[in-house]
C-alpha cells in the first residue's frame, strides 16, 4: 500500500496519469490499476478523472495533503540510511586490547580520521573482554578464538606465543631444556594468559601448562609483564610482538624454542547484521590491510 500511496502523490504532483506514468517509468495502465487498487483499499474515489482533466476529490486531497510530509521523512529516513550504508562518516565505537591498540595499531586510528574527515572515533582500550551489546559498540579487536555465535567476525592475522626470561634471571636460576624442569622457577603471568598448550616441534609430544598458584605476579598489562620479566623477576609466556625489541636487543631471551605454543589468532567482531555500516567496514579494511602488512602478526 505505501507503493500506492507514494504514486498517488506523484499522480496529483504530475497533474495528470500519463505525465505520472513518464515521471515514474511505469506503463500508464500499471497506474491507473495501482490507483484503482488504492481506491479500493480505502473504499474511496480519490480523483475526478476525464479525457481532457484529472483532479483530486475534496477526500483525495485531504488524504494527499495528510501523506505527503509522511512521504518525504520517509524519503528523507531512506536517504540518510542510504548515506550511512554508503558513505564514511559518523560516529565508531571500537573496543581493543590495550597494548594492540596503542602498539601495532597505533598508526590506523590517525590515517582513518585523516582519511575520512567526516569520521569518528570512539575508542575503549582495555584488556578485559567486554560485551559489545551493553558497551554498544560497533566493532572489536579480540585476540583468541570466538566462541560467541552472535558475533560475525573476520580474521585479520595471528600471533605467536613463546616463553622469554632475562639472562640474568637464566644465569642465576638456571635455563630448563624441558617443560618438566618449569616447575621450580618464579613467573610473571600476563593475564589472561593463565595456561598454554604446547607442541615439541619435532615429536609432536603435546603438553597443556598450566602456570603455578604460587611463587608468581600477575599483571594484566603485558607490556609491564614484559618489564617484570626483563627486570629478571621470573619466566614469561607472552605474545612474541610485544617483547620483539627486548629479543633482538638481547634484554630477553627464548626459552624451550622446540616447544611450540599455539598461536592466538586475531579478529574484528561485529554484531551480526545483514550489512555493516561503510564507516565500520573502512575500518576494518584499514585494520586487515595493517595487520597483513606487519609480520609480527603473521607470525605462527
């Protein structure tokens, strides 16, 4: 009926059915039986019509006046929708990892808004998995599987987990050649890092480690765990991009290298919907292009 409606106020607009048919691209016949259609509807003639004049019934215009504003804020609703779908602009509530955020990723916030002016950025950095429906988030970076099927999700890299110390820390404690001599030693735990799983990359053996109650800190920013562990307080399981300068500067080094740790895969989630917004969908465009151009995030 809203079809009927919308060309009812083209047909009174155009003056005449024939002008109306042009206006709307339609055979002058599908209009006069839409139109008679309508009238049958309301049980009401809406137009006078003759060969040589058309014009609207005393109950014909005041229908049409009535409609038409609800006609163009409807037409006006379908444009901005339209815009939102289409075009890079508004407000994207965006919840990352603290240390992601501020590190690897820092570049992207910069480059969208400079990229798209119209844009905006409302970024929730922490390092607790909160929920995007009560934070009313449109989007989220989350580093591990995604269990939660009311999410849609997209892949944007992996990282790589290993197991670091200072060499002060091996020196003094000793360097274990298996994951049976880790029990004595002191850790730092990175929450929520709290066990890993761990393949001997030649035999295949599998271990599940799970890091001790006792004799450890736990800190749930794992820039600081790797601060703490540099500083020789203890053995660290820590994604390999965030100690990858204190590696190659020698402040930390890999311990148990043949034991592999199962990589932590990286995602964008978003609820699931039908289409995303442009202005999400160019973020995270911009967040897959940065994540596989950087081989930290590659890593496996």
């Amino acid at each position: 009926m809203l079809d009927d409606l919308a060309l009812f106020a083209v047909i009174v607009e155009s003056g005449s059915l024939s002008a109306a048919a042009r206006r709307m691209q339609l055979p002058p016949a599908t209009v006069t039986r839409r139109l008679q259609q309508l009238e049958r509807q309301l049980n009401c003639q809406l137009l006078h019509r003759s060969a040589r004049r058309m014009q609207p019934t005393p109950e014909g215009l005041a229908y049409y006046e009535r409609c038409s504003p609800l006609l163009q804020s409807l037409q006006q609703a379908t444009q901005s929708l339209e815009a939102t779908l289409t075009e890079v602009q508004g407000l994207v509530r965006v919840l990352a990892p603290m240390n992601l955020a501020k590190g690897l990723l820092k570049p992207v916030w910069a480059d969208f808004l400079t990229r798209y002016p119209r844009a905006r950025l409302d970024l929730r950095l922490s390092n607790v998995r909160e929920d995007m429906f009560e934070q009313g988030a449109d989007l989220a970076i989350r580093v591990g599987e995604q269990p939660d099927s009311s999410l849609a999700l997209r892949r944007l890299g992996v990282t790589a987990i290993g197991l670091v110390g200072s060499p002060g820390y091996l020196a003094r404690m000793g360097e274990p050649a298996h994951p049976d001599e880790l029990e004595p030693h002191a850790w730092v735990v990175a929450d929520p890092l709290l066990s890993v799983r761990i393949r001997h990359k030649a035999s295949g053996e599998s271990r599940e480690f799970t890091l001790p109650p006792a004799r450890h800190c736990v800190v749930n920013d794992v820039a600081l765990a790797v601060d703490l562990a540099q500083a020789g307080q203890g053995l660290l399981w820590c994604p390999l991009w965030v100690c990858d300068a204190q590696l190659r500067a020698g402040a930390l080094v890999r311990v148990l290298r043949q034991w592999q740790a199962d990589p932590n895969p990286i995602y964008a989630v978003w609820p699931q919907q039908r289409q995303l917004p442009a202005r999400v969908r160019a973020l995270v465009d911009m967040l897959e292009r940065c994540i596989r151009a950087e081989p930290l995030l590659q890593q496996r």
